[in-house]
C-alpha cells in the first residue's frame, strides 16, 4: 500500500471538493474532469527520466488501514477524502514524453487528466517521480559535454546519496545521462553498469610502520618511503593493472614513490597503468605528473582527475591538461547540486475550459488549455526549434522538414507503455545530442495561439481596473474616518 505522499492542502482540497456546496454546476467538483501538466523551470535543458517510478508511485496509489483512519480522525475532517482514497485503484490518463528525451525549461513533459478530487492529490508523486532523475541526469549530460565525448566520466557518488537506494538511482540516471560507470557495487549489481575504483589514501596511510625504515631499497641501499612501500604492494596485488593515488603526502611525492615502485620490477612497470590526482590544482598537477612519468621512462600513463569537480572545472581542465583521460565526480553530482530540476505540476484544464495561474511574478505563471510540445528538425535530421502549443494546432517552425509531436498517451486503464532499459536510454540520449547545433542557444517558444489564449485569460481572470480603484478609495475613506 502507498504512502501519505500528500501535502495538507491537497487533503483538504480533496476533501472540500467532495461536499455539495462545492458543486461545479451539474456536479461535484471532485468528479469535474481536470488536467494537470508537468514541466521543470529551473534547468536549461535535461533528458525526461522518472517515468518508472511515477509507475511505482501511481500504482501504489492506494492507502492501508491505518492511514485511511488518521485521516478519518483529521480534526478538519477528512472523512470524504478518505473514503475516496479508500476506494481508488488509479486516478487519470496520463501522457508523457518519450523516456530520455531531452526537454527544455518550460516545455510540458507529461500531464495528467482526471476527477478534480483525486487527481490534484498526485501532485507530489510527479514532482517526486521526475526531479531527482532529471537534475542528476541533466548534470551528467552537461558534465558530458564538458569532457568531451572520449575521455571517461565515472561516477564517485555513492558516500554522498545518503541512503543506497538514491546511490543507486544517481548511478542510474548518471549513466543515461552519459556517465560510463560507477563506484557504486549495489549499482553495477542490479543495472549492469561497469564498476571502477582505486584505492583509498588510508591504503598508503596503512603502511606507516614503514616510517621506522625496516625495508631497504636495493637500487640505492637506503631505507623505503613507506608510501612506496604501499604502491609496490597495491601492483603486486593488482597484477593485471591499476591506478595509484598520488596525493596522500602531496602529489609530487606521491609521483616520485609511484616511479619508484613501478620501476622495481618489470611485473610490477606492467601493472602501472595510470594515476589519479584527488586535490590541488588538478590540471597544472596532471601535466607535471605526466611530464615526470615520461621522463622517467613511463609511458602512455592514464590520468584519473577527481576532487570537486563540477562542469567549469572539468571545462577549464580539458582546455589546460587536454592529456586528461577521465574524471571522478562525487559530491557535485548528488550531494551539492546548485540547480535542481525544480518540477512543478499545473491545472491547465477544468471540463473543457483552459485555465492558468496568472500570478504577480511573470516566471510562475502557467500555460492553459491542453498542451503539446512540437519539434522540428531539417533535411539532415537536425534539431531546429521547439514550439510549445495547443494539441492539435497547425505548427510552423523555420528550418523545419519535419514536426514531431512529443506528448503521447503513456497511462491508461492501468496499462502503461513500457520503459526502455537504461542502456537504450543513454543511447537516445547521446542521439538526440547529436542531433542539437548548439544545445545552449536552441530554439523554444510559445505558440501564437496559445500566447494569445494566456494573454486573454489573464486579461480575462483580473478584475477592471476601475472597480479596483474604487475599493481601494473606500477603504481609505473608511481609514481615515
């Protein structure tokens, strides 16, 4: 059985929707067909993930004993939304995007249409459903793009999601979003995605009996840095190749004992296959490390960047330390993300009649009437524009060939389309961004048609100027008696 994956407003809408006083005409409010759409406002553009725990969370749709009876015992009284809760197996139709596809800020990804009552109550299971995928996804995808299309992304996340079952999510909605693999065990586990990992610093920090010099180097009769004591006992236990970590002491020492341990012995030169920098100044340290390494005979090294890094960072490494063949993102990507998704879900219909939000601040206003998304593309398949519309209106784009429509029919009479793996997931993703000029100044607008209908239902919705003037000159005459 589900959650109370409500907030009190929705209980009590709900609940007031279900009363004859509320009625919309020839019927309760809570049966008046409704639609809702879904978009994100915040994200220049982010690949549409979250369809399969929508499923999840739509299906579970309905209440156990115990929570049915907390909100029979509401002191507002919530008895009618209860009973309602009570008796649903699923609310609405809904239509969404293709999973993966890549939307723009604005642009309606998914909506739903159903009983006023029990479908404005789903509010919080799409805003829950769609932005954590989206904003790791979209993350990923813009991380991609900054690296490049062949160096390597993994993502280092897992001690920053703070339960395994988001690590695992991240790691997912990472992946389609162009990452190549994980540390994340659990993740590789259940989604077939590559694992990866180095060693940790308490690795070398493990080996400091070392310090009281009871190894001797035999190339120079002197005692062993414990640090290379620690690297020779990493190769020797990773035969088949690895990667040392350089900057437990600082790198440039770190780099030194690295030389000295894989130059101990051939098997060991044959295990050394690369280096990871974890802090400092990543570029202007990986190109000392590799000039260092090359000079001492150590050839095609492969450089493993990580330590903070977001999108500017990995964009300012490329450009300095092009040699740079792959990053590990951790705590930018799930534990300090600067710009969530922001997902938002909005009545855009009530039996028929569109409506919208006209609000004092221009950016929170909403779109009426039902919705569609139009995309063009030219002759050679390219991306040219977006339009946001009404259903069913003849659409132009400049440029365009082409005009798909994007919303489809995804829920219906408890049957939904079926969500494609992650694997298909990532490639649609890394074909669509092949099909974008410039993703960062792409095209979207609103149509003619449905600007006009916002602009005249808003102009509609507020009340005449004048009548305004005129409460507000009472009410200072009343102030000032």
């Amino acid at each position: 059985m589900g959650n109370l994956n409500i907030d009190r407003y929705h209980a009590t809408m709900g609940d007031a929707s279900y009363k004859d006083e509320t009625r919309l005409h020839d019927k309760l409010l809570s049966e008046a067909e409704a639609t809702f759409y879904v978009t994100q406002r915040k994200l220049p553009f982010a690949p549409c993930l979250g369809h399969g725990r929508l499923v999840r969370l739509l299906t579970e749709s309905g209440l156990d004993r115990p929570r049915l009876r907390f909100l029979e015992q509401d002191r507002g009284g919530l008895g009618r939304f209860a009973k309602a809760m009570e008796d649903m197996s699923f609310v609405g139709a809904v239509r969404a995007v293709r999973p993966a596809t890549i939307m723009f800020a604005g642009e309606p990804f998914a909506d739903i249409t159903g009983g006023f009552g029990l479908t404005q109550a789903q509010e919080i299971k799409f805003e829950h459903a769609f932005d954590l995928p989206m904003t790791t996804a979209a993350l990923a995808m813009q991380l991609r793009m900054a690296a490049g299309e062949t160096r390597w992304l993994s993502d280092f996340s897992l001690r920053r999601n703070g339960d395994i079952e988001r690590a695992v999510e991240v790691a997912a909605y990472a992946f389609i979003g162009g990452f190549n693999d994980t540390s994340n065990m659990e993740a590789a586990h259940r989604l077939d995605i590559p694992a990866v990992g180095t060693s940790a610093h308490y690795w070398q920090q493990a080996y400091i009996e070392y310090i009281e010099e009871t190894e001797i180097e035999p190339r120079t009769g002197r005692p062993k840095h414990f640090e290379q004591v620690a690297f020779e006992r990493w190769l020797d236990a990773n035969p088949q190749g690895t990667t040392l970590l350089l900057d437990t002491i600082d790198v440039y020492t770190g780099a030194a004992h690295a030389a000295m341990a894989a130059t101990s012995t051939p098997e060991r030169r044959r295990a050394f296959k690369g280096f990871r920098v974890d802090s400092g100044d990543l570029a202007k340290l990986g190109a000392w490390c590799m000039r260092f390494f090359e000079a001492n005979g150590l050839h095609g090294l492969i450089p493993v960047l990580t330590g903070d890094l977001d999108v500017e960072n990995i964009k300012r490494i490329v450009a300095e330390f092009p040699q740079a063949a792959g990053f590990g993102v951790g705590t930018k990507l799930s534990g300090e993300v600067r710009r969530i998704a922001g997902v938002i879900f909005k009545q855009c219909l009530i039996e028929g009649r569109p409506t919208l939000k006209a609000s004092n601040t221009p950016e929170k206003s909403t779109l009426p009437g039902r919705l569609q998304v139009f995309r063009g593309a030219d002759r050679d398949g390219m991306y040219v524009g977006d339009i946001v519309g009404l259903d069913g209106e003849e659409i132009a784009i400049p440029g365009a060939a082409t005009i798909e429509t994007l919303l489809a029919p995804f829920w219906e009479r408890g049957r939904h389309d079926s969500i494609p793996s992650i694997t298909k997931q990532r490639a649609f993703v890394e074909e669509q961004r092949a099909r974008f000029r410039d993703i960062e100044n792409y095209p979207h607008a609103l149509s003619d048609n449905l600007r006009r209908l916002r602009d005249e239902l808003t102009t509609r919705m507020r009340a005449d100027e004048s009548n305004w003037q005129a409460v507000l000159q009472v009410s200072e005459e009343r102030d000032e008696g």
